[in-house]
C-alpha cells in the first residue's frame, strides 16, 4: 500500500513540473538580444515558439496553438506563411 501510494505521489509530482510552466518561464541573457531594445523578437529552434528581448534579456514565448513563428514578419503565423519548418509546404504571403 504504501509502495502504491508513493508512486501515485511520484507521478502526480512529476506531471505537476511537467504542466507548471508557463509562455515566459525560461529568461535570461542572449547575445542576440541588442540592449537597449524592447519587444525585439527572435526564432527559436522550436517552430511553435520564440524569444521576446528586453534590453539584452530574452524570454522563451509560445505561440497560439497550430501557429509558427514567422521571423520576417515579427509575429506568430499559419505555418505555411511561416515557412519555419523545412518539412512543410512554404507559400509566404508578397
């Protein structure tokens, strides 16, 4: 009883750190990131996010669910329009 009780405690820990963070949990400093810019806006290797500057400190953001970031244009976008992923179709808007 109580081996079974621990590992219910183990997993629900486990899925509490897993589901705990949020859009902007994950800052720090990137040489990428010009000081003195704000709302400066980066690709990260996830298609599905990206980092937001602030003075030289960026922060690991999401963007809204089926979205990609489309780093020409400054925002998350429809992933074909985004054309982050080689392995999809790339059909940017002119």
């Amino acid at each position: 009883m109580k081996l079974l009780t621990l590992t219910a405690l183990a997993i629900g820990a486990i899925l509490a750190l897993l589901t705990s963070g949020s859009s902007a949990d994950v800052c720090g400093p990137n040489s990428r990131c010009p000081a003195g810019y704000y709302d400066y806006m980066l690709p990260h290797f996830d298609c599905e996010k990206f980092y937001l500057c602030e003075n030289g400190i960026a922060c690991e953001q999401n963007c809204p669910a089926g979205l990609h970031f489309n780093a020409f244009r400054q925002r998350c976008d429809a992933p074909e329009q985004a054309c982050c992923d080689i392995y999809l179709p790339c059909f940017p808007e002119e």
